[in-house]
C-alpha cells in the first residue's frame, strides 16, 4: 500500500512511519490500538505551517507588487480546506485515508475537511523526512499550475458586481 501511494505521489519516504503516520486518522487508531503508532494530527499542524510557508514565499516573489491585505487575501484561498482537499483528490489518494467505521460513514459530510487535513499531514511528513526542499519540490512539481491559476485570476471587484 505504501509504495502505491509513493508511486502516486512521485516521492519515496527514506523513513516509512512518516508516511504511515500521515494515512492515519485518530478514528482508525482508536478502533485499531493493537496497531499502534501515531495519528496524523501532529503532521496536519506541521503541514499546516509549511503549506502557509510555501504560499507566503511564493506569494511576497511572485506578487510582491500587491499590499499585504491583496497577498492575504490571496494566500486564503489557495490553503483553505477545499483547495487543499482538491490537491490530495488530484493525487487521487481519497481511499488511502486510514479511518474508523464512524468516520467512513461520515466521509460524505466530513470529506472534505479530511481530505484537506490528510493532505497537511503528507506535507508534513515530507517535510519531516526531506526537510523544507523537499517539501517544496514535492508542492510545486504537482501544484504549481493550480497555484498559478489562483493567484492570476484577476481581483473580484465586489462593489462593480453588485451594482451590475
């Protein structure tokens, strides 16, 4: 299994438990104790942070034109929980989720929150087991289209909306 997701993803742990750990969510270790191991809400954070780093970087060489509200404003929308649950669906990697039988009946109104936090989690494994490079690399060689479509969509004028 874990090599499947590593063929998907195009990046191979040297340290497997940091991927074993990031497909793991509370529910599935709770029903599963004998399993042992961690969950993957310490990955999620860590993620989390990289994820922001990643974007924030991008954003201040790419956009650094933009006032920091404009920069905000778009780095919002690019780590939000739905972009994040479409980058792991791109990674086609849904059904690779560890989850107990309560979460699994859930996934229809919880998905997209899992999804997006399972997808922090494999970015903080990565990062843990490449450092901040590796992360980067692994982010932009799959994302880096998406990202851009974001950030080159013109601004929303919402004042010109409403009085159309």
């Amino acid at each position: 299994m874990l090599e499947k997701i590593e063929e998907r993803i195009g990046y191979h742990f040297k340290e497997k438990k940091h991927l074993e750990t990031a497909i793991t969510h509370t529910s599935y270790l709770n029903e599963h104790r004998e399993r042992g191991g961690e969950d993957n809400e310490k990955l999620e954070f860590l993620g989390d942070a990289v994820l922001n780093l990643l974007i924030t970087e991008f954003l201040f060489d790419k956009r650094g034109d933009k006032k920091e509200g404009v920069l905000s404003f778009l780095r919002s929308r690019i780590v939000e929980t739905e972009m994040c649950a479409k980058f792991l669906k791109s990674l086609q990697l849904e059904d690779d989720l560890l989850l107990g039988r309560g979460e699994k009946m859930n996934l229809a109104s919880s998905g997209e929150s899992l999804f997006a936090n399972f997808f922090e989690a494999l970015l903080g494994a990565i990062f843990l087991d490449s450092g901040l490079e590796g992360a980067k690399i692994f982010f932009w060689r799959h994302f880096k289209e998406a990202v851009n479509e974001i950030v080159t969509t013109p601004e929303r004028n919402w004042k010109a909306d409403f009085q159309d």
